[in-house]
C-alpha cells in the first residue's frame, strides 16, 4: 500500500503534500510519487504542484521492403518469429549497420 494520497498531494498541510514539500528526504518522496502515480512536479514559489500528465505511449512503425513485398512493423519481435527472422539482426538493419536480413531492407519510421 502506496504512502501517498494523490487527491492530497497539491492541498497544503496534509500527509503527503508536507512529504513532498518539507519533509528532509522531499526529493526522495517526489521521485517515488511520480513512480506511482506518472506527472511531475513543477516548483511554484516556495513548494512544489504536482501535475498529471496524460501521455499515450509512443507507437513506432518501421517500415521494411522485400523484393517490391511492403511490410508496415509494429512489434518487431512478432514480426521476426513470423518470417524466421533474427530481431538483433533487423534492428541492425534499423540502426545502418547492415543493409539488410534475409532480403528485408529498412526503408523508413512513421
């Protein structure tokens, strides 16, 4: 059970706000609370406000070609097991150290 309250974190003289504001080990206590529960804190004078931050994760597509055949790549490591493909080697592929795997070239990111 979590030791902070994040209906309480921004309302002064409470549990939690006083342990992310005064507490002697507040970094400690801001660091954890942003583990828990994502935002961050911004100073606002004197004490800290914590903000949520709604953040969608970040979806990468590559885009690889074989022989004219296009392939749009979400999950790297599925697309590997499917077509017998090794995923160090394809991300080589990505990063420019090779030019291509099995005839799979890396055309680009969307």
């Amino acid at each position: 059970m979590s030791d902070y309250n994040p209906e309480n974190v921004n309302k002064r003289n409470t549990r939690t706000w006083v342990k992310v504001n005064e507490d002697s080990h507040s970094n400690f206590h801001r660091n954890n609370f942003c583990k828990s529960y994502g935002g961050e804190f911004n100073k606002t004078g004197k004490y800290f406000q914590w903000e949520a931050l709604e953040k969608a994760p970040e979806r990468r597509i590559l885009i690889f070609e074989r022989e004219g055949e296009v392939f749009e790549v979400e999950n790297v490591l599925e697309f590997c097991r499917n077509h017998q493909l090794t995923k160090s080697a394809l991300y080589e592929v990505v990063s420019g150290k090779r030019k291509h795997h099995k005839n799979f070239r890396f055309v680009t990111k969307k």
